[in-house]
C-alpha cells in the first residue's frame, strides 16, 4: 500500500483541509499506516496534480484562507484497482520487540518501564477507538450497525485497531509478568 490510498481512504467521508485530514489521520488510518503531518501534505498535492483529489480554497475572515480536499472520480478508480489487487502480507516492525528479544542479556528496568508504557499507550488507544466506535453506531447496537449503517468500512477497521491494541496489552502485561517472575527467582537463588 502507498501513503495514497490511506489518504484516499481518509478522505471517504468529508471534505477536508490538510490540517483536518492530518487529526483524522491520527485517529484512524494512521494505527495501520503511519504518515507525518508534512507527508501528508505533500501527498495532497500530488494527489491533486493527478487528479485523484480536488481542492478548492475556502476563505476565511479571521484566518488565512485553507484548503479542502475531497475524492473525485478517479481517486475512487483508483482506491478500486487498489481493493482489487492482491494484499500482501504484513509484517511487524517493532522496536520494542527487537529489546524483548534481547532481554535475557540485558538489564531488564529499562525495559519493563518501556513495557509498561506500551500497554497504557495500548489501553488507551482502545479506549479511543470504543469511543469511536460508540459515536458511530449512533445509540445501535453492533449488529445492527453492522447489517444497517451507513459506513461499515472505518467501524470494522476500529475493531481490527482494537483487537490490535488489546493484543497488545496483554502481551506487555505478560512480558512485564515473566520477566519479573524470572528476576525474582534469579534473585532468590543468588541469596
């Protein structure tokens, strides 16, 4: 996947400004596709030379003048010839893991810390997408939003984000747990 299709993605829903899209980003799409601010805007602008976005300039008394972005024609072509071709495979690519891998020969205080603040980034990344997706179903229960709502697409991506997160939790949780179990009986014996 390129930067943009999840800029495409992003855009589904509303007309946005770069600004807009850059906050919207941070909430949904950016859990499976990380993109800085700037990369953002510089994918913009290439999505509007090609034609796959259209921008148009809002003026504003207060503030300088922005721009919003929505998906044309093409860019929908586009996010279609990209949903038709094949997916490939994801893999993980993660600091933190590479360190746990290395745990039986490093100091572990560092790391249980790391761990630790991981599974609150986690806890609450699943609170905000429960949010989310509480806001979505509009007072419906799942299932009928599931059968029933307007855009299903961003709610299933919610719970693969939650389901992401919670997995998450639970394996620092159960990381912090074995290695301080294992620091424990090391301390033991060594009395």
């Amino acid at each position: 996947m390129a930067l943009r299709h999840a800029v495409l993605a992003a855009l589904l829903d509303a007309e946005l400004s770069g600004y807009q899209l850059a906050k919207s980003f941070s909430v949904g799409v950016a859990n499976f596709w990380h993109a800085l601010p700037q990369q953002l805007y510089a994918e913009l602008a290439r999505l509007e030379k090609e034609g796959l976005v259209a921008g148009r300039e809002v003026v504003q008394d207060t503030r300088p003048n922005k721009r919003l972005f929505t998906v044309t024609g093409a860019g929908l072509a586009e996010l279609e010839r990209f949903t038709e071709a094949a997916a490939k495979p994801s893999f993980m690519r993660d600091d933190l893991v590479v360190k746990v891998h290395a745990a039986d020969h490093v100091d572990h205080g560092a790391l249980l810390a790391q761990l630790a603040e991981r599974a609150e980034v986690a806890r609450a990344k699943t609170a905000l997408f429960g949010q989310l997706l509480e806001k979505m179903r509009g007072g419906r229960t799942e299932e009928e939003f599931l059968r029933h709502g307007e855009r299903v697409g961003p709610y299933l991506t919610c719970l693969a984000g939650i389901a992401y997160e919670q997995a998450n939790e639970q394996w620092c949780e159960r990381t912090i747990t074995v290695l301080g179990e294992r620091e424990a009986a090391d301390a033991r014996r060594q009395r």
